[in-house]
C-alpha cells in the first residue's frame, strides 16, 4: 500500500478536527514558536559586562602643558660697535671686495687717468715691477718718460704691485706704519694718512686688499666722515678727512660715492681711470 492510499483510509476512519479545535491548537502552537518577549537573562549579562569594560578601558587625556616663555637663543657676544667712518668705510670695503680679480705680469703697466680741478686730463703709465720705462707728467707739467730701474742699476725700483700687501685690516694698520715709517721717518696719523693718497691710486691692488685698506682706515683714532664735499669734478660725495697735527681744518684725503660706496677721488683730482695695460701709452 502507497502513502497517499493510506492517509485517505485513515481519514475515512477517523474525522478531521473542528475548526473551532483547530483555531485552539494554532494559538498553542504559536505561543510556543514566539513565546512573548521578555528580559533574557544573557542579554543582561552582556550589557552589564559592556559596561564594565567600558569603565575599565583607560582613554588618554591630552594634558596641556602650562605655557612656557620660548626658550632663549643662544647668546652671541656683539662684536666691536662700529664708528661712523668705520661703518662707511666697511661698505666701502664690501663694494670693492665685488670687484675682479686680478694678478698683474711684472711687465705690464698701471695706467691712471685724473680729471683735475678745472678740468684737465692727467694720464700716467706706471711700470707694475718699477723695471720698464713709464710715461707720464713731470714737474713740468709736461709728459716725459718715467725711466725704469734695470735689473743691476744703481737705483730704487719702485713696484706698483705689492703682493705682500695684508688682507686683514688690523695687519694692514701694522703694514701701513710700517711703510710711513720707512718713507717719511714717522708712523704718526699724520705719516700714515699722507701715504694714504698715494696706496689708494699709485698701487694696483687686488679686491682683499683694498678692502683690508678700507677697513684698516676705519680702526685708525682721528680719521672721521665729512658730509656735503664734492670731487675736482663736482661730484657729490662723503669725505673721509683727518685734521693734521697743529691745525683745525679737516683735510679731506678721500671722496667716495654715497650710494655705491665706490672712491671718487680728491676735491683736487677724480679717479676716471685705473685699469692694467701691457705697454706704455696704450689706453684700457
């Protein structure tokens, strides 16, 4: 016998519920399905162990520090406070530090060119080693060689580039005594700044040491700024002047340009030219 024969004889034999009964034994079945909510107990073992960790777990707090003065720099010692002529002086030094290097050849010449008070042209080709013949005025005021000392010669050559002139201003103080002393017997103010008209034109120096010279100047006691002085050309100017010994006015032994710091000259003679050339008479 198949399934399906034998549950229609069972229902043959037996009748089938009410629906009354039926509807009774759907709520029974239902409430023991879905029985009604109520609190589990592991839920509120769950929750209460949440809790607990949530209590236990350490948060770190950001503390703010009380504020703090900004730590100190480092203390510098100063350095020497400048005198107004230094100060000049030492942008002077720096302008001509910006200048081109260059190592003269002995046999090369010097040549200068002034503008004069009045407005004459002074030209002069000097002999860098002092052992070539140069052109240039004499004390007549006319042009006429400037006789060289040979190799030999019973005389003094004159050299026009010194190449143990100091790059260091206070060496160049010492060099500077040193070379008045011997020239005119004193390293007094006085000696030195005569000889000071001469190194700065007469001489090729390179870029450091006419810086050091600058600088040197400024370490000297006495040497001070004069405002409002112009050039044999009328070119304004600051003057750096010393007053010699016995007297009261102030003599002006250099005139440079307030803006670019470069030397002008003399109230009596303007520097237009200073260059290297390899013969005499050749212009630069």
């Amino acid at each position: 016998m198949d399934e399906i024969t034998l549950v229609r004889e069972l229902g043959e034999e037996k009748r089938l519920p009410s629906p009354d009964r039926l509807a009774a034994a759907r709520t029974r079945l239902m409430s023991e399905i879905d029985p009604p909510k109520r609190p589990r107990r592991w839920a509120a073992l769950l929750a209460a162990a949440a809790a607990t960790a949530i209590a236990a777990v350490t948060v770190p707090q950001i503390v703010t520090p009380n504020a703090q003065p900004p730590a100190p720099a480092p203390s510098v010692a100063p350095g020497p406070k400048l005198t107004p002529v230094a100060a000049f002086l030492d942008q002077a030094a720096t302008a001509a530090e910006n200048e081109p290097d260059v190592v003269p050849r002995g046999d090369q010449f010097l040549y200068l060119r002034f503008i004069e008070w009045g407005g004459d042209a002074n030209e002069a080709w000097l002999s860098i080693d002092g052992r070539h013949d140069g052109w240039g005025v004499d004390q007549d005021g006319k042009y006429a060689t400037i006789p060289g000392c040979a190799v030999g010669g019973d005389c003094r050559a004159v050299v026009r580039y010194r190449a143990d002139m100091p790059t260091d201003p206070k060496a160049m103080v010492a060099w500077l005594r040193a070379t008045a002393r011997k020239d005119f017997g004193s390293d007094s103010l006085d000696a030195v700044t005569k000889y000071l008209g001469t190194v700065s034109t007469r001489f090729w120096m390179r870029p450091a040491q006419r810086a050091a010279l600058y600088r040197a100047i400024g370490l000297i006691d006495g040497v001070r700024l004069v405002e409002g002085v112009t050039d044999s050309r009328g070119r304004d100017g600051v003057g750096v002047a010393w007053v010699p010994t016995g007297q009261t006015s102030e003599v002006v032994v250099w005139v440079f340009d307030p803006k670019t710091f470069r030397m002008l000259g003399t109230p009596e003679s303007s520097i237009d030219e200073i260059a290297l050339v390899d013969r005499a008479r050749q212009k630069a």
